[in-house]
C-alpha cells in the first residue's frame, strides 16, 4: 500500500484499525456538517462501511483514500483522498476539530494532489466546499484551485441542500504553483 509522506504527515490507505477514531472525529456535528455524504449521528459501522468502501474503490482505481497521521506520533488527524466522480477526480479532505487552523488539510490536500497529477495522470481535480465553511475554500485557494461556480448540494448531516461552491485546479496551474 502506498504511503505518502510530508514534513509534519504521513497518508496511508484506511484501514480496519481506523474504525474508533473515524467514527470519533466524524462523529463530531461541527465536522459531519461540512460533508456532503456523511450522515449524523455516525456509528462504527457507517466508518466499517467507509473503510470498506475506500478499499473498494482503491482496487478499482476510482478512489485513493488515505487517513492523515501527524508524524512524531502518528496521531490520527482525518482523511484526505481523490474519487472518481463523472469521470472526473474530485478531492475530498477532513480534520478532527481539536486539529483545526494548523495547516494539516492545506499540507495533506498538497500531497494528494502531488500523487493525483504524478501519479495518476490526471488534468484536472475539482473540489467544492459550503458556503458556511470558508476556511475549506481558503485551503484550496492556497492550494490553486480557481471557482468555478456553485450549486445546492446535499448534506446527509444536515438534511437538506446547502450551498456549495465548486472550484477547478489544472495539473498546469498546480505545477506552475509548485515552482513559484
């Protein structure tokens, strides 16, 4: 299995042994709110079935998930990962709360997209974020991402649509990002 590494990080796919810190982290209502497919109250074994469905979609080639570990301890943070949707890769991250405004989602989301452009091959990663959450869209403006619009989208946690705006990094913009 693949291990990606940064200077405070370590990403490695899901695993079983995830299943209490997912379902902790997530279970959070100020984290689960931010998410567009992740339902409130959330159980072991909705993260049982995540894990699942991440190892899943690895073997297919249609998602690479990874859970963000800090490196001096390897403290579960979140997840960062790509998914295939429509053809297209979207990038998808999250954090416990406790680890929020530390930088990780900017660091961790920079590395995935590292693999999806190198790796991966891809053109192209979109990514959206409610319009509530404005620290999510400062991530991927760090990062490159350009808006590109938005639309309702559903929140599971929530129960109905939100606004969500929809942004669009290019593996151009991401290298030239790179080299500045």
């Amino acid at each position: 299995m693949p291990c990606l590494e940064t200077e405070r990080l370590l990403l490695r796919p899901p695993e079983y042994r995830d299943v209490a810190a997912i379902t902790t982290w997530i279970g959070d209502f100020e984290v689960a709110k931010n998410l567009a497919s992740v339902p409130h109250p959330y159980r072991e074994d909705d993260a049982r079935a995540h894990v699942a469905l991440a190892i899943e979609a690895r073997a297919k080639g249609e998602g690479f998930g990874f859970v963000i570990l800090r490196r001096q301890d390897e403290l579960f943070l979140g997840q960062c990962g790509l998914r295939l949707k429509e053809g297209a890769w979207r990038l998808g991250y999250w954090l416990g709360k406790p680890f929020w405004g530390q930088g990780y989602a900017s660091e961790a989301a920079g590395r995935v997209l590292r693999y999806a452009f190198e790796v991966l091959k891809a053109d192209r990663v979109g990514a959206g974020w409610f319009h509530d959450n404005p620290a999510s869209g400062r991530v991927l403006e760090k990062l490159g991402f350009c808006y590109v619009g938005a639309a309702s989208q559903t929140s599971l946690a929530r129960g109905h649509e939100v606004y969500c705006h929809q942004a669009t990094l290019t593996q151009a913009e991401f290298r030239r990002k790179k080299a500045a």
